[in-house]
C-alpha cells in the first residue's frame, strides 16, 4: 500500500507552495476559519498519531487499561496524554516487553 499523501491546504492556488513541484511539504492549517483545521467533511486530510504504513501490526494505547491488553513483543503507539501518565505509561511498557514506537528521548521527558 502506498503512503498517503497530505497535501498542504492553497497548494493549488500558489506555485510557491508547491504545486507543480515532486515534494509537497506539509504545514498544519492554522486559520481560524479554516475548514481543514475544523476537519469538516469533503476537505482534505490531516495526518493524525497513528497513521503510519505500520498499522496494521501496532496498537494506538490511550491509557492504562489499554496497555494491560497488550501482550509481549507487540508494538505500541502511546497517543496524546500528559508528562506524568506518559513516564507511568513507558515504564509499564518495558515491564510487559513491549515496543513504544513513538518514545521520548531521556531528557525530553523532564522540563
């Protein structure tokens, strides 16, 4: 399956932004009327955690109960979730065996 491509909102209206060009670059909507921001239907996609070619063999963990049902040797995303749950969450991992794709560096962790 081939990589999706998200394409950058106005792409098409300026060159500068990479119309005709092989790379588009991605950069997240900020506008405060823009619909792509507000993920309303019939526009564009935005790339979101989880939505690597390697989906089908990991598992999005949104809390703790989510991490118990996983088993040794599986490969885990953690999602969105604060400093705190997050260190609890990376420990258990390493507990259980399981690999965190997407785990902080060591002094990323602490502020």
């Amino acid at each position: 399956m081939a990589r999706k491509k998200f394409i950058r909102r106005n792409h098409d209206k300026y060159k500068r932004l990479g119309g005709r060009r092989k790379k588009l670059i991605w950069r997240r909507p900020k506008g405060i009327h823009n619909k792509m921001r507000e993920r309303r239907a019939g526009y564009p996609q935005r790339p979101e955690i989880g939505m690597k070619n390697y989906q089908d063999e990991t598992k999005l963990v949104r809390n703790m109960k989510d991490l118990m049902m996983i088993k040794k040797g599986e490969k885990v995303i953690l999602a969105k979730v604060g400093r705190k749950l997050r260190s609890l969450m990376e420990t258990k991992a390493n507990e259980i065996g399981a690999k965190i794709l997407n785990q902080r560096k060591s002094g990323e962790n602490k502020k």
